[in-house]
C-alpha cells in the first residue's frame, strides 16, 4: 500500500482530517517564508494532536544547527524532511545524533538529478523526488516529467511530491510506482489553507490504486 503524507498542515482540524482520511504522515513546515510556516511552539502543539499510527514529519530549510536542535527537542517528531541545500554530511549527522528518520527533498530537472541522488545513499532513509524549486523550495504546485523516474535503479526508499491532487494522484501512483506520495498546495483553498473536502478525496483516490 502506498504511503501518504500530508504537508504543510497548520490547524487541529486539517490534522484530523488526514488523520481519518487515512494518511500515513503529517509534515508540519518550519520554514518562515512559506504561507504553510508553523513556528516552533504552534508545531509542539500540533504534534500532540497526531495520533501514534500516524508519523509527524518536521520540514526544514538550510537551518542553523542551533535551530534544527531547537525545532527537533521541541516538536519531537518522528521524521525530519530536509528541502534546501543540505549536504550528505549534514543529514547523516542528524540522522546520528537524533536517532530520528531522514529525509531529503530533491528537485527532478532530469535524468542526471537521480543520479545526484546517489550521494544520498546511506546519508538518509527516504529521498523525495519533487518538481524543481523556484521561489520556495517546495509547494509550488507544479508537476515534472514523470517518466524520468521508469527504470531508476533506487537503492534508497523514495516518495513523489510536486503538484499532487486528487485528479492525478492514482496516475502518478500507476506511473511511477512510488512508495510515498507527497501533497501540499495541491490540496489547498488557498495558499496556505488546506481544504478537509480535498485531503480525503486525495487519501480516496491514492488508496484506490
């Protein structure tokens, strides 16, 4: 069964709602210049409400080693997704240090970024595969050419983000055969404000598969 993670959730309602929709992980955004940013103390609060079966994912961005600290002794989460520039050496310190799962974002342009992924290899637990950053580093709500993924050899556990939606979640499912799929704006009203209609029909339609 693939795997569904709900990003950029800032209220106890869009929680629950994922939460009984079925999705496998919640992210929580620390990052202060996108619309879905929870600061520190909101995020602790709203990782009380997630229940266990469900993993909360802490999203950071180039962060000092103060902060990540910081975020991680406060918010506890299960998993810390990186979506900057973080080095190898940088995630499989973390990794080290916390005890705590891994992830790194990285943006597909083509072929050659899979093989970029490979410095990853053993440096973190799952590499997401999303659309290339513009003006923030993820939640642009824009696709990239899937197809760049068939017959990837991944030797790392991997997930889909990049304008996912309930439209074409099951597609992408189909396509790329993916582990994890990743959504954010896809799911939203508006920037920032995610809509309970759209996260179970999203869950809906990637279980279908």
């Amino acid at each position: 069964m693939t795997k569904i993670k709900i990003c950029g959730l800032s209220t106890p309602e869009t929680i629950e709602a994922a939460v009984n929709a079925g999705a496998t992980h919640i992210g929580l955004v620390n990052y202060q210049k996108s619309p879905r940013f929870v600061s520190v103390a909101d995020a602790a609060r709203l990782r009380q409400t997630v229940p266990k079966h469900v993993k909360t994912v802490l999203l950071l961005v180039n962060e000092t080693a103060e902060n990540t600290a910081r975020a991680i002794g406060a918010i506890k989460p299960d998993i810390v997704q990186f979506h900057g520039g973080e080095t190898p050496e940088w995630t499989s310190l973390v990794r080290k240090q916390t005890g705590l799962e891994v992830w790194r974002a990285l943006g597909v342009r083509d072929a050659a970024t899979l093989e970029k992924s490979r410095r990853f290899e053993g440096a973190v637990d799952r590499i997401l595969f999303d659309s290339p950053a513009k003006a923030l580093p993820g939640g642009n709500g824009e696709t990239f050419r899937w197809d760049v993924l068939a017959g990837f050899d991944h030797r790392t556990p991997w997930g889909l983000a990049g304008g996912l939606t309930p439209d074409n979640v099951a597609q992408a499912i189909r396509e790329t055969r993916t582990e994890l799929v990743d959504a954010s704006s896809g799911l939203e009203s508006a920037p920032g404000v995610k809509d309970v209609d759209r996260i179970a029909a999203f869950c809906k339609a990637a279980r279908s598969v």
